[in-house]
C-alpha cells in the first residue's frame, strides 16, 4: 500500500488505517479491490499524479455525482457509515 501511494502521489500521504472493505470487479477486467482509509497528512501541492489521468478532492456528497471506479458507487454507504463512526486509527 505504501509503495502504490508514493508511486501514484510522490509522497506518502500519512498513516494507512484499517482495511474498511473489499469487492470483486467482474468487468472485463476482472479484479478484487481493497478499501483502506488514509489519513492525508500533506499540502495539495506535495501531490504529483504520476500514473493517473486526473487528481482532485471531492466532499463525500459531491462523490455521487461523478463517474467512479467500477464497485465504488454502491460501496458509497460503505464509505458512509465510516465517515460517520471511524474506528480508533491503527498505523501499520
């Protein structure tokens, strides 16, 4: 996880909290995702997307209104309930 984050933003944002939930992609691509919670512990200006096509921030709200990674939108509720009741960080 570490080493995709510095890969994708040229830094590591902050610590890696727990896993908060996975789902299965059987797209065409078919691929088996993991949802983790990051702390973001930089400036805007410290992040430099290298792999990516675009990088902006959203409010949760602002999350249903944009095209998402495929499994993202109906795991939104997911998301959600963490928002509203995070669990105690746990650094790895």
């Amino acid at each position: 996880m570490h080493r995709e984050l510095i890969e994708e933003l040229g830094c590591m944002p902050g610590p890696v909290g727990e896993e908060l939930f996975q789902w299965d992609w059987l797209g065409v691509n078919a691929a088996h995702n993991h949802c983790f919670s990051v702390l973001c512990e930089v400036h805007d200006d410290a992040l430099v997307l290298n792999e990516g096509q675009a990088m902006s921030w959203f409010t949760f709200e602002g999350m249903r209104g944009i095209p998402l990674t495929p499994g993202m939108q109906e795991n939104l509720p997911k998301i959600g309930a963490f928002l509203q009741d995070p669990p105690p960080p746990h650094i790895r």
